[in-house]
C-alpha cells in the first residue's frame, strides 16, 4: 500500500484531542456552574472564552503551519492544553480557572488546525475527516459515561481534555518537522474560490452557533426542563454520541456518492427539527429521541462540510477558515444559548435556532453545488448510456460518362536524307611500292623483337615510356 492511502493516524489523534473540548462542553459548563460560584450565564460566558480561544488559533495560524512545520506546531499546541486544561482543573480561583480555559482552548485551536491542514493535503480528505471525528465522538461517549462517577468537582472535563492531549503528544513525532515539498515549494497565492469560501465561512459560523447554543444548555434542559439526574443526561449523552458513530460510519461508507450539496441541504433541515424538538422537551422519551436523532446528524453534516472547504484549497487554508469559522459560532454558541433561554425559555430558543439553521440551509447549498476550478468529475462507465447510431444506405448517382471524341493524329512521314560521305586517300609517303614490300634479314630480326618486347594482349592498356626498358623477370 502506497504512502498517499495509507491512514495517517497521527492527523486522526490530533484531530481529535481539538476537538474534544467542544464535544465536552455541556458537561464541562455544567461542571462550571455546579462546581464554583457562577452562574448559568457566566459559566457560559467560560465556555464561550474557552472556545473563541480556540477560534482565534485558527484564524492566526492558518497560513503559517508550513512555516512553522507541522510537527513543531502539534507539540506547542498540545503542550498548551496540557498546562491550560490542567491549571483550569486544579485550581478553584476563578481567574486562574478562566485563564487555564483561555490557555487550553488556544492550544486546542493550534492542533485542531495543524490536523485540517494536514488533512487538506490528503488525497481523501472525506475519509480522513470521517476517522477523526470516529475517534472524537467515541471517546466523548466514553467520558460521558465515565465522569458522572468521578465525582462532582468542576475540574473533571477538563482533566480529561489536558490527559487527551497528553497522551496524544507523542504521536507528533510522526508527523513532518516541515511542509512536504509539494506544498512548501509552491507560491502562496490567492486563495482559490475566494466567494464560494466566504460564503461558506460565513454560513459556518451561523450553523456552529445554532448548533452549539442547544448544546451548552443541552444539560440543562435535561436537568431542569425534563427533570432527569445527572447520570441518566449523561447516558443519554453517551448514546447519542455513539449514534454519532453509526451516523459517521455511514458517511464514510457513502463517501462522495451522494455527493455533498445532498448530505449538507437535508442534513441541516433535519437537525433543525431535532433541535426544536429537543428544546422543547419534558421527559425522557422527548428529550433523548431528539438528542440522540441530531447526534447522529450533526457529525455526517459536518464531515460533509470539511470535506467540502478542503477540496476549495488544496494547502488547506479554506479548511483552516472555515474550522475557524465553525469554532467562532461553536464559541459564541454556550452564551447565545443562556441568553436565548434565559429570555425566552428553551422552547423558544429551539424555535429561533431551528429558523436560523433553515435560512443558512441555503447558501451552504449553493456553494455544494457549485463546481470549482481544477474539479475532476468521475464518472463510472456504466453511467453512460450507449447510442446507437443507425446506418444509412445512401444510393450511388448513376453519373452517364461524357462522349469525348476521338482525335485521329495523322502520320507524317520524315524522309530520310542520304549525306555523301567524300572518299579520302592516304597521303603520299614517298616512298615507293617497291620498297615497301622489300624488307632485308636484318630488318626482320628487329621487328622480331620488337614484338616480343611489345605488351601482351592480356594487358593491352600497358605503356611504357619512351627509351625504358622492360624489368627483368622475378626469380
């Protein structure tokens, strides 16, 4: 198995140590509430602090894990919780109880965005996005029904956090002490899709507000509205979150098939429903069925969303800003909550936020459906319908061949001139006939030898210059 489909385990732990505090918080402002002398408001004012911190982390250092390096950044962030979450937890002065929250929550902030960047990067970034929050719900579910028997001290959720980040620390050393070279070699550059990102930020934070106003006050409803202890919203919590995990399973077993305007556009519709229905609540049956109904809702939305910011950048920079974005809401969440009920009543407050969560429905629609620059859309060849085109026979034109009219070339007959060639006669050497045909012995012998010496009539091109004799023959 090669490297790029291999599950990174380290992003799925770190993605899930950020993101444990906001799946605590009911229990985490409950605990605040009962355990120091606070009230409903101003231990959701704590909670809020806790989670703007972590907001804030994201929105400064979503551009910059590539220069800091992944690794080097997992650590600091981690190292922040275990000392914020921690002091939080030992300590009941109200301001070191509020600067411990403060600490902690930008910790968590700094490793949920070193994890959406790494997570951008994958080539299944769905998928990945889906394990982290697997792990996240799981271990909820199990503290959920763990902390009630710990006793009622304010600093138990959040001794749970800083031992989560403690634990997870050394996993880091897993992850790259730099960028890799594809990202950190390529120019920063505007950011890609810059309206559709917006859009989506913005939608974000109204749809994480929403859905954190019900779930700070989520303990209290059940507490007070619906008149159940603490163990049993406790263990209706733990349900619900393993829910959570069916409904994770689910999406990560349809993965991009139903692709993401879908699962994002009904998703939202039916957790506003949950969402009046659990505010309004009175009993067990009520406030359980709507609780675990939008449990089970809420992560398949959001995995969806992920996915979606981080296929608009492949650096991760939208999936940063809009994780940021949804802290910002999941932050202002717990206060807007108070105020809402301690205004209008829960009921009310369902009312409201379940109208606010259908108008956000819609802009978060659009930017599912529209396509984005460098979007590769698979298509199976079985999607295909096959056309056949018929065939046409096309008659041949007869086409009549012209009349071309034979040209007879007529011979002409080229006399044949005869040239006198003029007769030509020897010229005189004067030397008579006589003579000519009289040759002596000795003149005989001379020409005897001359023809001995003369060339062979195999080598007839032979010269010889004049006055050089033959070589004598090889022995």
């Amino acid at each position: 198995m090669s490297a790029r489909t291999t599950t990174p385990w380290p992003l799925v732990a770190l993605f899930t140590a950020g993101y444990l505090a906001a799946y605590l918080l009911p229990t985490t402002v409950g605990r605040l509430d009962s355990g120091l002398p606070l009230s409903a408001t101003q231990a959701g004012a704590i909670g809020s602090v806790l989670l703007m911190s972590s907001a804030s982390a994201g929105f400064l250092l979503a551009s910059r894990v590539d220069r800091f390096g992944p690794r080097r950044l997992a650590r600091a962030g981690l190292l922040l919780a275990v000392a914020g979450y921690g002091t939080a937890a030992l300590s009941d002065a109200l301001p070191l109880v509020v600067a411990g929250a403060v600490l902690g929550g930008f910790g968590s902030g700094t490793a949920t965005t070193v994890a959406a960047t790494g997570i951008a990067g994958r080539r299944d970034p769905h998928r990945v996005t889906t394990l982290g929050l697997l792990g996240v719900s799981a271990l909820a579910g199990a503290l959920y029904l763990t902390i009630p028997h710990l006793g009622p001290a304010h600093g138990v959720p959040l001794a749970a956090i800083a031992v989560t980040a403690l634990l997870v620390l050394p996993l880091t050393g897993r992850l790259p002490a730099r960028a890799p070279a594809a990202r950190a070699v390529r120019p920063a550059g505007p950011l890609p899709c810059r309206r559709s990102g917006l859009l989506l930020a913005a939608a974000m934070l109204f749809w994480s507000l929403a859905q954190n106003s019900l779930w700070g006050v989520s303990g209290r409803i059940g507490l007070t509205q619906a008149g159940l202890g603490e163990v049993t919203v406790g263990a209706v919590f733990a349900v619900a979150l393993g829910a959570g995990l069916i409904g994770v399973v689910c999406a990560g077993v349809l993965g991009p098939r139903l692709g993401r305007a879908l699962p994002i556009g009904l998703g939202t519709v039916l957790i506003a429903g949950c969402i009046a229905l659990s505010a309004a609540s009175t009993d067990l049956t009520s406030f359980a069925t709507g609780e675990i109904a939008w449990n089970t809702l809420y992560p398949v939305v959001l995995s969806y969303v992920i996915g979606l910011a981080a296929s608009m950048d492949q650096r991760g920079r939208w999936a940063v800003l809009v994780g940021s974005a949804s802290s910002l809401g999941t932050a202002c969440g717990p206060l807007t909550g108070s105020l809402l009920s301690a205004l209008a009543g829960y009921p009310a407050m369902g009312l409201v936020l379940a109208a606010g969560l259908l108008l956000v429905t819609v802009p978060m629609t659009f930017v599912a459906l529209r396509p984005r620059p460098g979007q590769i859309v698979e298509t199976s060849a079985l999607d295909i319908p096959v056309v056949e085109i018929p065939v046409v026979e096309i008659p041949l034109a007869e086409i009549p061949a012209p009349d071309i009219p034979v040209v007879e070339i007529p011979v002409v007959e080229i006399p044949v001139v005869e040239i006198a060639v003029p007769e030509t006669t020897a010229p005189e050497t004067g030397v008579s006939d006589a003579r000519s045909a009289r040759l002596t012995s000795g003149e005989v012998a001379d020409l005897a030898d001359l023809l001995a010496e003369s060339p062979s009539a195999e080598d007839p091109f032979a010269r010889r210059p004049a006055g050089v004799s033959p070589l004598p023959p090889l022995t």
